[in-house]
C-alpha cells in the first residue's frame, strides 16, 4: 500500500471579526510513500491551512484526515503520537523555526531525548551527525554547537529539514520551505530533498506559490493548483504544466512566463484575465468563485453554479464548466 495521508472534504472556515471566513472548502488529496504532491497557488488560496490540518496543527472544521487508512480524529493517544512523528512539518522560515538559545545538537536531539528515542550523550551525538550529513551539512561536527544565528539561512532550513527527520518520518509537508532563499541555494535544498525522498521513501506534500518550482521539484509526481480554499485543477505535474485546461491554471503558468521578474510573482491582467483583483474569502462570488477573472467566463452558467472537480482523463482533475463541457463534446466527436 503506497498511501500514507488521505485528506477527504477537508473544510477548515475560521470565524473573524468580520464573519466567518472559508478558507479551505472541500479538499481532497492523498499524499503516496515516495512520491511529491506539490499544491500551488497564491497566497491566500488555502495551501497552508491545508498542509497544517494535514500535519494535525489545526483540526479541521469537517472533513477527514486518515494515515495509513486510520482516522486521526479515532486515534488513541499512543497512534496520535505515532502519526505526529510520522508527519513532519517544515516551517517557511527556517528563523523563526529555530530556537536561539539552543545550539544545533541541542535542537536535533531535544525531541529524541524528550520522548527516549535515544539516550547517552555519545548516541545523541552520533545521530546528531548522522542527520546533519543527511541534508549535506558537513563536515557536521562543526555544527554541532554552533547557533542558529551563527548560520546562513540556508544552512538553518537544512538543520530544520534534519529535526524533522530525527523522527523518523514517513511524509515531509513543506510550508514554502525554499521561498525565503536565494535562487542557487533553493535550487541545492530542493535537490537535497529529492535525494530524502528516493534515499528514505518520504512522501512529500509540497506547498508553494512558484510553479517553477513545483516543476522543478514535482516533475514525477503530482500538481494540485489550488484557487480560493478550493482544488481547481489536479494531475500529473508535466501534464499541469505543459498541458494545462483550467483557465486559472493557465493564468498562472502565463505568469510565470512574464520576463519582468516583479509581475511574474503575481497572477495578474497580463495573464489574460479580466481582473487583477482576488475576490475576498468574505464575500466570494457566486458560482465558480474565479468567475470575475476568467476569460472563458460563460454568464448564466459560471456565475450560477459551482463547478464540482471531475475527473478529465486518467488521474487528472478539473473544475471547470466549459472545459469539462468541451471536453465531452471533443470525446463524442472523436
Ligand atoms: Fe471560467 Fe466558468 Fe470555468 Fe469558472 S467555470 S473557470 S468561470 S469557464
């Protein structure tokens, strides 16, 4: 069996000051043993709260969250224990992740220590090295007892990524944990976490707003482009990529296109939509929620009702009225 986390109808609405606020309507996705699920979109789109309900941080509102088949909200204390170590979640910023008054050694082994995964000084250290060659910081015994302050940012998300992987984990959830960093250092921590996962058969679930690097990262696995708290479209990453059919999607990639670097980093008119604006979580428009930006927009159909996610062909997944309808059409006619 190569499922190891289920997500099913996930909902996560938090309540505010000014109303109820849906961040997350309806997800589903399943994180398998050695591959990467990358979810994109921008921000405020729902990728983070979630990837922290799927690490267990937050409870959902309604929906379920099962590991290895079992749901966590069923799961004994001993189980919820096993599934915390098992899902591992690495912060954004690899700063505020670290506590500064605790040198590296201190960090890596404070939960080995805390639950006796491994005792005596000598051991700890040992596995202390042993994980900090895993994410390539050698030679590791010069970082033992130096503090995070005394490291570069990227040399902190490798000794992040090296705590979460003290215990063991079966799924690593990335929190945009390469955004922070410069080009040629994200691009040498993404190839650190490939090697994790062919080395330990870690499944990923990749969050991030770049899809250049969720191509780079996810080509043999998976792409879930996600759009106001919702799944708009999901497949295999080169068919997303070179082939994509939901209009935001295609937004999206045109974005990425853009050569001033400034506009690329945002989804906006020069991508072919009608407006630059995101709608607010507060007041979401009717029917398909992209429907004030989409080209392709059908009135009468797109401002009516929601598009359910269907699936389009083999494992891929889209939302979308017209496309789908198309789609149809097209395999009648062929
Ligand atoms: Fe655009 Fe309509 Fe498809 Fe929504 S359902 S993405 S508005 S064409």
């Amino acid at each position: 069996e190569t499922e190891l986390l289920r997500l099913d109808n996930i909902e996560q609405v938090f309540s505010t000051k000014g109303g109820d606020v849906p961040a997350v309507g309806g997800v589903d996705l399943k994180v398998e043993r050695g591959k990467v699920l990358c979810l994109v979109g921008e921000s405020g789109c729902g990728k983070t709260t979630t990837a922290r309900a799927a690490a267990g941080l937050i409870r959902p509102t309604s929906g379920h969250i099962a590991y290895e088949g079992q749901d966590v909200k069923h799961m004994t204390r001993k189980e919820r224990f096993d599934f915390r170590r098992a899902v591992q979640y690495i912060h954004q910023d690899p700063y505020a992740a670290l506590n500064p008054t605790r040198t590296i050694y201190s960090t890596l082994t404070a939960g080995l220590r805390k639950h006796r995964i491994v005792t005596g000084r000598a051991r700890s250290r040992a596995r202390a090295v042993e994980l900090l060659e895993r994410v390539d910081l050698t030679p590791a015994e010069s970082y033992l007892d130096k503090y995070p302050h005394q490291l570069s940012g990227g040399q902190r998300q490798r000794v992040n990524v090296a705590r979460s992987l003290a215990m063991d984990p079966e799924v690593l959830i990335c929190d945009e944990s390469t955004s922070m960093l410069d080009v040629s250092i994200r691009v040498s921590i993404l190839n650190t976490l490939g090697k994790l996962r062919d080395e330990l058969n870690v499944g990923f679930l990749f969050i991030t707003h770049d899809l250049a690097v969720a191509k780079y990262f996810a080509w043999d696995g998976e792409i879930a482009v996600m759009y106001l708290g919702k799944v708009v479209e999901h497949g295999p990453t080169p068919q997303v990529i070179n082939d994509p059919q939901h209009p935001y999607t295609k937004a999206l990639i045109a974005a990425v296109c853009e050569p001033d670097p400034d506009s690329a980093r945002r989804v906006d008119a020069t991508a072919g939509l009608r407006s630059a604006n995101i709608p607010s979580l507060t007041n979401l428009p009717s029917g398909c929620t992209f429907h004030p930006r989409c080209p392709l927009f059908a009135a009468g159909t797109c401002d009516a009702t929601e598009p359910p996610l269907v699936r389009l062909d083999g494992r891929r997944r889209l939302a979308c009225h017209v496309v789908a309808r198309d789609h149809k059409q097209a395999q009648a006619v062929g």
